[in-house]
C-alpha cells in the first residue's frame, strides 16, 4: 500500500504548516474511519509490511532528521485476538524524542488494521550538546550534593556489591551514565502532533539514594547550558495466616543445610516472588529472611505472609486470565518489602537490582500489604511499567493510577471475595481519603481545594472527580499530586464500574469481560504519553477487537465512556441488515476487460478498485443493483474491489487476464 505510505507521513511532517486539511483530504479513501485522538484505522484487507511506513515517508519528503526506531514486538494469544504489535520510538538526528513514537497493530490475517501515534514535529533546536555527559553529571550534582545526611546508592560498597551480584556483571554500577535526549517539557496535552517547540535537548540522569531513605529520581539537564529543566521521582506509589481470610496455603521454600527453615520465596508454578522485612541499613541480599522451622506459622509473621500470598495470589490472577508470567512477561523475580516506616505503598522499577514491591502502613497504622486491593494496585504498576509505561504525572499518570485501582479491585473480587463493594483499600479501617471508590468516586479519595498550606503544601481534601474535567477535577500543575494522578482517576475508575454493572441507560458487560477490554488497551494500545481520549479509544478499540464491532461489548465500552462525560459514539447500523461478500455476484471473474456486477442494495458511496500494493486505481459511481465496469485500462493481475453497504465495508477479489 505504498500510496497510502508515502501521504501518511508527509502530511504529518506538514501538519504545523496548516496542511492538515490535505492530509485528511488524501487519506480518507484509505481509512475506514475518521481519525480519532491519533489512532489511524486502516481498510483490510492490505499487504502493507511492519515498520514499512515511516522509511517510505522518509524516502518521498525526504526527511533523513526523523525516523521510527523499533522498540519491541509480540503477539497475543488467540483468546486475545492472534494480533501482532510492533512499538517504535521517535528520534531526531538519531537523538531518542520523549513521549513520541507510535504502535502498529497487525491482525492475524496479516492486515495492518491500526496506527496510533504521537509525533514531535519541527524541533528546530540545536542537536549538538555544548555539555558532554560528564559534564551535566557534575551541574547537577553541584545542585543537589548539598545535604550532608544523603547517602547515594554507589558510594555504598555493599549496594555496589549487590549490583554487580544481580546484573552478573563485574562492572555494573549504581553510578549513572547521562543519556541524551530531546526532553517534552510536561507529559500534558499531548496530542497526535507535539509541536517541536516543547522540546529541550538534555541529558536524562538517574540518581539513586539510600539515606535518608530509598528513592530513584530521574533529572533532567539541559545540555546547552546545564540548567535543571525538570525532576520526576520514580516511586509509583506453605500454609500461614492471612489477615482476614484465616489460614491459607503459602508457596514458600524449604532452605535445609545448617538453616532448617522455611523462608517467603515463591517458585512453584512459574513463580518467582521473594519477600523480606525492610531493613533501611542493609541491601538486599544482607537483610534477613523471614524463616520459621514449621511448615504452619499461624500469624507469626502475619504481615510477611499476608502480603507474600497476595503479591502471589496478583502473580496467578495475571498468569490464569491473560497468560501473562510476572510483571514482564518472562518470569523476573520481584522483591517485596514489607515495613518500609512510611504511610505509602509503591512499585520502583528498574533500579538497578530488580523490581521491587514495598509496603508501608495506611493512616490508620495496617500495614498495607494485608490489603489485597492495594498489592493487586501495586502489582498493576510493575505491568504498566512493562507494557504502556505510562508517564507518572498529570493525565498519563492519572490512567496509570486508575488501571492500577481497577485491577486491584478487579483481583480482590474474582480470587478471593467472589462479591464487590467497588472499594479499593478498605480491607481494615482506613480513612475515607486513602480509600477509593469506584461506584462514587467523590465520596473517598482526595482533591485539591486550590490553595497552599503555610509551608507551600497544596490543601487536599475529600473526594475524587467522578468525571472528565468535572468538579473536583485537578487542573494542576506537577507540584500538586504530579499533576493529579491520585486525584484525576476518578472518571477512568467509574468508567469501569459502569462497564461492568451498566448504569439506567445501558447493560452492563460484566467484570470479567471489563477487565478482558481494560487489560487488551492497557497492554497493547496505549503509549506512555497516553491521555484520556487515548485510553478512551483504546479500549474502545480493544472491545471491537475482542467482541466485534457494534457487539453488545463495543456499545456498552462506548456508552461508559459518555456515562462520565468523555464523547463517545458508534455507527450501528449493521443492527438493521448485515451482509457479506456471497451477497455481491461479479461475473465474469476472471475477466478481460467488462465485468458485471450484482448488488442487494445501492451503495452507499463509490465503488472503489485498489491493487495489491493498496493504491487505488478505479473509482466507479452506480445507483443501479446491476451494472458493468470496464477494467479494459488496468494492467492483468488481481484486484481487491471494495463495496460499502449499509455501513459494511464488503471486498471482493477480481482478477484480470
């Protein structure tokens, strides 16, 4: 389809010069629907090859500045609909562009069936660094080297130690090297077309401490002139008792030798979960395990074992519904701390030595790894991190959030309750703002009442928006909740519980079929920089992929979606008649030059004829059920004719001798 190819990307290249109009012009006869928050819906069947597009772009601008850099590919399996998807980043003069890049989505027939991307466009800024890295390393360390009691991760010999043990490598180290990108100045209003003027070159560092507590931030130096452009922390927030659901059985194993002594390490079924008690003053491999000589512990240990079985309970839940192993997908361990001395539990991804779960206390002094809602809400996030990689700050945080509150809560009611109080982080007695609803979300959570405390803190008080952009929404900047992302997932949350129970308006579809759609956008669709019109559209999507277009699924994923105020719409009219290719005669095939073709009804617009390549060659216009097309001008070979009908879009093959 290299007619469709080469005006894709030109018009993108061209959008910031207002010729927008063009590009929608010259590819609607290419699309099967309208352009929606940046996904591009393409007319199948076609033959058009993975990463194809954006070197034919390049090729016919020509632009040799900008290309598509492969990232990774997979395919799901056939109960997810046997699509592949290949995701590629942006550079620019070979420089990686934040928050752009795009996804293509191939059906298992082959068919690229949809795009959807976001694009910098025109940086016009300077790509040679007047700093080098070690350069930005030393400005930033000159800024923040000022307090005393800071203890980074490699001036430890014992954390450098255990670096070097978990990564097998001699050299590895906690010590960070500057990476250098074109850095987005926020991960907000972040459309199809990211205007270039957004964009810094700088050098992306990652700095990781150890005291006075444990944190990776990730800063950002201007490689022009050194200055700090902007900061992102990188916490995204055998048989023993269970608190609340008694005795349960443990994967845990049995370490003989001079030990003796049953120890909180999860390996049976593709597990791979490790848990400990946090030790602030020692690594990993120096903190102690949790042992016990019997193969019953009761509640000795009752937060250790409470939060080891959820953390596995969240590991099978992924594995048993989406075939999913871990939080990647292969099977990497993950480390859970429990303990940690703060009022907070969090994912930390990636640092250095593994991915880490750790779990603190609720307001009300539980320790939050007894609550299953909340191990399933962390877990969710080391996914994310593996899958869409949703931005931590403002409306891609906010996703980030919410698909963690919907499978914590989706976790809680399908492997342990079997009933739903639409709650997240009521397990124990917490206070109304660390809990969240879905059904209501205003009555828990928190949000910003707009004004500062004496110290410059932001004033959050009780209750979530329960829609898009509607009160209690946080139109904020990133020094109040990173933009919102604990206060702005209200309307995604009761998005799904409408999803699922319906509302007086429409059925719902039920948990099990809600949660299919919101793990399908969740992992396959969406972009990091994705906002709500992208997970909007990406569930929708996903619904169709998965249920078919105009189901009961697709119209409820819609509905849901209007149920808090984000547009939504369908075109059903496949509801009134529905046909298929054996309703259309085309005789004779093969032909010469004159065909003749049969119709049931008339057609709802032209007639349209395109080569194997995807480029359209013959447009005809009929209002008879019955009539000849002359193909005398066409060269010989097959044809794909395309026939639309009552809102189907039927295709028939012709072929020519």
């Amino acid at each position: 389809m290299k007619t469709i190819i080469t005006l894709i990307f030109i018009v993108l290249a061209k959008i910031s010069l207002g010729q927008y109009q063009i590009y929608e012009q010259l590819l609607t006869p290419y699309l099967s629907d309208s352009i929606k928050s940046g996904h591009f819906y393409f007319m199948i069947p076609n033959n058009i090859q993975a990463g194809s597009l954006y070197q034919f772009y390049k090729t016919n601008a020509p632009d040799y500045n900008n290309n598509m850099q492969f990232v990774e590919q997979h395919t799901d399996s056939e109960d997810l609909g046997s699509f592949t998807h290949y995701k590629y980043r942006q550079t620019f003069m070979n420089i990686p562009v934040e928050a752009a890049g795009c996804i293509e989505h191939y059906d298992k027939e082959g068919s690229l069936y949809l795009i959807n991307a976001k694009i910098a466009d025109s940086i016009k800024k300077n790509y040679k660094p007047k700093l080098s890295g070690k350069d930005a390393f030393k400005a930033l360390m000159d800024k923040i080297d000022i307090d005393i009691k800071i203890v980074y991760a490699w001036e430890d010999a014992s954390w450098e130690q255990q670096i070097r043990s978990d990564q097998a490598d001699s050299n590895a180290t906690w010590l960070p090297t500057a990476e250098l990108i074109w850095a987005i100045d926020e991960i907000r209003d972040v459309q199809l077309v990211i205007p270039g003027s957004r964009y810094s070159l700088a050098y992306k560092i990652s700095i990781t401490t150890i005291l006075p507590e444990f944190q990776t931030i990730v800063y950002y130096i201007d490689a022009q002139t050194g200055d700090l452009l902007k900061s992102r922390n990188q916490k995204i927030d055998m048989s023993a008792d269970v608190y609340g659901y008694g005795n349960r059985v443990l994967d845990a194993r049995w370490h003989g030798g001079f030990v003796h002594k049953w120890e909180l390490i999860a390996e049976d079924n593709g597990h791979n979960i490790h848990t400990k008690k946090y030790d602030l003053y020692n690594t990993w491999d120096n903190t102690d395990e949790v042992r016990k000589a019997d193969n019953n512990w009761g509640n000795t240990y009752l937060t250790e074992t409470s939060t080891h079985f959820h953390v596995t309970n969240s590991w099978d839940y992924f594995y048993n519904t989406f075939g999913r192993l871990g939080l990647d997908g292969q099977g990497t361990g993950v480390r859970v701390y429990t303990q940690i001395g703060q009022v907070n539990a969090y994912f930390s991804p990636n640092a250095g030595d593994g991915n880490y779960l750790r779990f603190g206390i609720s307001p009300t002094n539980y320790d939050l790894g007894m609550e299953p809602s909340i191990v399933g809400h962390e877990f969710t996030h080391g996914i994310t991190h593996y899958t869409a990689g949703l931005v931590y700050e403002f409306e891609s945080g906010a996703l980030n959030e919410s698909y963690s509150d919907i499978f914590g809560t989706v976790i809680q009611d399908q492997t342990l309750d079997g009933y739903i109080d639409w709650s997240l982080g009521n397990w124990f007695p917490n206070t109304p703002d660390f809990i969240r609803s879905l059904i209501n979300p205003g009555s828990n959570g928190k949000h910003w009442d707009g004004t500062y405390d004496s110290n410059g803190n932001p004033n959050l008080i009780l209750g979530q928006p329960s829609t898009y952009q509607g009160p209690y929404w946080c139109n904020c900047g990133y020094d109040v909740d990173y933009g919102g992302v604990h206060i702005n997932s209200g309307p995604q949350n009761r998005w799904f519980y409408a999803l699922t129970q319906g509302t007086g308006s429409f059925s719902g579809i039920g948990m099990t079929k809600a949660a299919r759609i919101s793990y399908y956008a969740l992992t396959n669709i969406l972009m990091s920089s994705a906002q709500y019109s992208d997970s909007k559209e990406a569930t929708i999507t996903a619904a169709k992929i998965l249920y078919g277009e105009c189901s009961a699924e697709h119209k409820a994923t819609v509905s849901a979606w209007n149920f808090v105020d984000m547009p939504a719409s369908y075109n059903c009219t496949l509801d009134l008649v529905e046909f298929d290719t054996e309703d259309i005669e085309l005789y004779p095939n093969p032909a010469s030059s004159i065909i003749t073709i049969k119709v049931p009804v008339n057609l709802d617009q032209l007639m349209t004829i395109f080569d194997l390549n995807g480029k359209l060659v013959k447009q005809v216009e009929s209002n008879q059920l019955n009539f000849q097309v002359d193909l005398s001008s066409l060269d010989k070979g097959v044809y794909l004719a395309h026939f639309l009908m009552k809102g189907q879009d039927l295709v028939k093959r012709i072929v020519l001798q």
